[in-house]
C-alpha cells in the first residue's frame, strides 16, 4: 500500500472513530421499561434510572398509546404527550418541540400509537412508574401493539419501499 493509501485509510479511521463518539448509543425505551417494571427491588430500579443519564443515549420506542395531547405545554408552541407502553404499562410522557414532530403531533387523536426516539430527562418523580422524555421525535403513527407474525417496513412507514410481489 502506497503513503497516500495508508494515509486515507487513517483520515477515515480518524474520522469514523470521531463520529461514533459523537453519536453515541441507541437503546430501545420499551424493553427499557420492561425491565423496570419487572425489577424485583427498589436498588435494580435504582440502578436501571441511573443508567439512563448518561449522556449522547438516545431511546428509540413504538407501541406508545396517547392517552392525553396538551397543546402550548411547557412552551408556547410544544406538545406534551401523555402515552402509556403497551408491554409495561408505565406512563410515558413526550415533550414534542421539533416542526415536523408537532405537525405529527397535531394530528394524533387520544387511543393512536406513535413511534420514535429521545432522550429520557427524569424517571419516577413526581409520579412512580413514569418516564419524562425530553425531547422527543415522533417518527410516524403506528400499530398500538406488535403484529405477531412480524411485519414489513413499508407497513409501518407507508412511503418505504414493500417485498417485490
């Protein structure tokens, strides 16, 4: 391998490491609240809450049923959602500040599901078994639960591209 090879192969390490750091992990808020409900004692919950503030850890979920929609709430223009998770029950409610997460988030009726991502902001105060996320994105309306035998991308967004027939 050539000096110019060698050198692009390590601009691109570099960088690529550069980048993940910055982007930091992806984990899934309903298995996240699973866990927590399923938790057999204060100190696993305890231990569950602290993991979720580190840093750069964005929540992906699905499955949230709206239960309340509060327009202006906590600024002028946001949306708060109050959903419930299907396989927990907990209580999770999404601040809703992005454009295009408001224009989705004007269109939902109580008893819809949504899906996206966040980061979690607090857990278990002032309510018990509740998950404040702040911000949230909403990614798109979705199923209320699961569909057992699996599904197809373009079922749950509609423009993606569905299995060749």
């Amino acid at each position: 391998m050539d000096m110019h090879g060698t050198r692009a192969t390590l601009i691109f390490v570099i960088v690529l490491a550069a980048t993940g750091a910055v982007a930091g992990e992806v984990r899934n808020l309903n298995e996240f609240c699973l866990d927590y409900t399923l938790a057999k004692s204060d100190r696993m919950r305890a231990q569950l809450r602290d993991s979720t503030t580190e840093k750069n850890v964005l929540y992906q979920f699905r499955y949230l049923t709206v239960s309340q929609i509060q327009k202006d709430k906590p600024i002028t223009g946001a949306f708060t959602l109050v959903t419930s998770e299907p396989g927990s029950d907990m209580r999770v409610v999404l601040v809703v500040k992005k454009s295009r997460s408001r224009a989705l988030a004007a269109e939902l009726k109580k008893g819809e599901a949504v899906a996206g991502k966040g980061r979690i902001k607090r857990i278990g105060t002032p309510t018990p078994n509740t998950v404040l996320m702040d911000p949230a994105i909403l990614k798109h309306k979705d199923r209320n639960a699961p569909k057992r035998e699996g599904e197809f991308l373009n079922e749950v967004v509609p423009n993606a591209v569905g299995p060749a027939n």
